[in-house]
C-alpha cells in the first residue's frame, strides 16, 4: 500500500488505536476523515490534529452506518481507504449479567455488521479510486479467546472470516483487503487496567504501517503472531496464558 496521497475513513478514530492511525496518516495524506459515537472525543481529536475532519457517527445503528456511508459518497468521491477499526466490548460474567443479550447485540453491530455494511455500500466507490484498500482490524484473540470478554472474541473472529471470504470473491477488483491483527495494546480501551504484555500504540500501528507497506494480506502485530503459532501447536496451552494474563 501506498502510504501517502490517499483519501481515508477511519472508525472510531477519536481515540487509542484509531487516534494513532490518524496521527500518522494525517502527514503524508491528501484527507483523513474520523468517526466515532462521541462528540467529546471527536472534538479533541480534531484540537490535536486540526486537518482532521470528523464526523458523529453511531455505527451500532445500520440507519447512522447507510447515512455515513452516504455522506461519505456525495463529500468524498475521492476516499480510497476504508479502514474498519471502531469496535466495543463489554467485560462482563455472561451467566450474572442483566441485560447482557442486549450487550451482545451491540457489539455484534459495532464490530462486525458496521464493517460488512460499510464494506457493501462503499465498495463500488473505492473500486473507481486508485490505489484503493479495505483494512479491517481484528485481534489476536481470534485465535484463542479471552473468557471475560464473552462477545468481542466471536465478533472479531467473525469479521477474520469474512474478510478472508470477502479478499477471495474481491481478488478480480482493484480493491485491495487487509487485515491487521492487533496484541493488547495499551489504549482507553481498557479502562485503565491493560494487560502488563500490553503493548504502546504507537508501536502497534508502526508495525502496522510497515506491513502495508510491504503489501501483506494479513498482519500480526507484536504477541499476535506468538499467539498464533501456539494456539495451533498447543491450543489448551494458548488458552490458559490468554486467561491468565495478569494486570498492572
């Protein structure tokens, strides 16, 4: 991938993970456009990096994710860059939780249907641009889950799925479809305890420049390519280090 000249849209670029990425791609690239579910943060972001521009969006509502969509066809003919990285999750006891089928439904729609709409109503817009890249961000734990997060692992390993899927049926077009698997990275994310292997973001995403650089398909970033190659030579072992990791 060509990391400079493009025209990007990254979700949930108010902060952690996605902030990163627009630090980063805001110096080399003609727009880089953020969204997020709040104002707050979408403010702030924009005071750090004034050429930002931003845009509320709750993508767990498919109205909001078609109306982004939307807006982004009719102001930015130009966007070549889909970067799906808006994701939630819930720590929570599956079995002593109240309302926890509704918290399944959210994150299923923030993480896993908002990229797949985003995907299907941006897709003949990013095949008329240059250069153009669909880059969904997943997790290591694709490969072995967390236990306490009873969703967010099922709703990244879906989206793995389909973007494999969807890199096979798209091989024809000009678009070109990454995924990029992240480690525990120390981000607002969670909440201020992080994992002590956790690792900073701007060395997350500074690995994940040089894999797109280099034009690989999927990358493992940091611990997750460790992960990967235990969980499939020792799968029990894998998941009793995930669910043992300890907090700072």
């Amino acid at each position: 991938m060509k990391l400079s000249g493009n025209t990007i849209l990254i979700t949930g670029g108010g902060s952690g993970l996605g902030l990163e990425m627009s630090k980063r791609f805001i110096q080399n690239n003609n727009k880089v456009i953020i969204c997020g579910r709040s104002q707050q943060r979408l403010n702030e972001a924009k005071q750090q990096l004034p050429e930002l521009e931003i845009i509320p969006c709750d993508l767990s509502d498919r109205y909001q994710c078609k109306a982004l969509a939307d807006w982004i066809i009719e102001k930015h003919p130009d966007l070549n860059v889909l970067i799906n990285n808006a994701a939630i999750v819930h720590k929570v006891d599956f079995l002593a939780t109240e309302g926890i089928i509704e918290m399944a439904e959210q994150e299923m729609e923030t993480n896993f249907m908002a990229p797949i709409r985003l995907t299907h109503f941006l897709f003949p817009q990013l095949q008329r641009n240059r250069d153009a890249h669909i880059i969904n961000i997943t997790t290591g734990l694709i490969y072995t889950p967390r236990a306490d997060y009873p969703f967010y692992n099922a709703t990244k390993a879906a989206l793995h799925s389909f973007t494999q899927v969807f890199r096979k049926k798209s091989e024809n077009s000009n678009v070109q479809t990454v995924e990029v698997m992240f480690p525990a990275v120390r981000t607002p994310w969670h909440k201020g305890s992080p994992p002590k292997i956790a690792i900073a973001t701007d060395k997350a995403v500074e690995e994940m420049l040089a894999g797109l650089e280099k034009g690989i398909p999927e990358i493992r970033v940091a611990g997750s390519k460790l992960l990967y190659t235990i969980s499939r030579i020792a799968p029990k072992f894998a998941f009793k280090k995930v669910n043992g990791l300890q907090k700072d």
